[in-house]
C-alpha cells in the first residue's frame, strides 16, 4: 500500500495497523515526515516513510494507492480562514482549480499499480464530478465515490482496468 501527501502518517498508520501488509508513506515536506515517523513509533505501526514529490523517489507496485493531496484552489478565500490558516499552504492549495496534484497522482498511477489495484483520493467538495472524469480518463472503473458525514462526495477512486498499465 502507498499513501501520497502522508503529512502526519495518520492514514498510512492506520492501514499499517488494520490491514497490515507492507504500507510506503510519502510527504514532499521532511518536517512531516518527522512528525509522522514519531507518530508510527508511539503506535508501534510498520511503516516506510520516504521523502518525495508525488511518485519521484517510489519504486515498485502496489496493490492500493491513498491520497489526500491539497486540493483547494490557490487564492481561494478559505485558505485564510479558521483553521487553514495554520497549515501549511503546500498541504492545501494546488493550482488554479486545486486539481493540479490530482491531475499528476491520476495519471502516474497506473505505473504504480499491480493488475486490479486500487486508487483512492480525498478531494474538494465540489471536485467529485471533475475527479471522476479524471479517473475515467486514465483508466480506472468502476469509480466508487464516498460520502463524509455532512452526506458530501469527499473521496473518489476506482480499480485499474485490464491494458491501462
């Protein structure tokens, strides 16, 4: 399992803990990566953190791909509201529309994924539509889509089909 944008190791630990099985954790940030290898140490979880933009520093296949990258448009007025004024702006706000890293996570995960692996990734609340065509695009199908608990479309993926590798 391989968890892009693993920020404080929070899902990355998680998979170590319930699923077990080998799971790879990146964050480009080293300061994150340091806080999430604390995190999986106090929890006694089995993880491999690695620094790295996206796929850069990722070798192998995976059967199961996360990712919760940022999302949120740049310049958007909520960047600087409540909470999301103490994060870092690396971890929010990508591009234009905020589909930036999306984009690349999608399209470079095919050569990342074992025949029928799985990705999955959290998204904006207004992203699902856009996301979808984005996983159809580069092949993956069905797409599940799953709800937060305010009832909106927050996570979007799918299977790799057959000749997308």
């Amino acid at each position: 399992m391989l968890d892009l944008g693993a920020g404080s190791g929070c899902v990355a630990i998680t998979l170590a803990l319930e699923l077990g099985g080998k799971v790879t954790a990146v964050d480009v940030s080293p300061d994150a990566l340091t806080v999430a290898r604390e995190n999986a140490a106090r929890l006694n979880a089995k993880v491999t953190f690695i620094e790295s933009d996206w796929y850069s520093a990722v070798d192998g296949k995976f059967d199961l791909i996360v990712g919760n990258p940022p999302y949120v448009a740049e310049g958007d007025v909520h960047l600087g509201e409540g909470d999301l004024r103490f994060e870092p702006a690396l971890a929010l706000a990508c591009g234009a529309d905020g589909l930036s890293a999306i984009r690349r996570i999608v399209a470079e995960a095919p050569r990342h994924l074992l025949p029928g692996g799985w990705l999955f990734l959290e998204h904006g609340y207004d992203q699902a539509e856009a996301v979808r065509a984005l996983l159809e695009q580069a092949g993956f199908g069905p797409i599940e889509q799953h709800r937060d608990l305010a009832g909106i479309v927050r996570i979007s993926g799918g299977v790799l089909t057959p000749g997308s590798t």
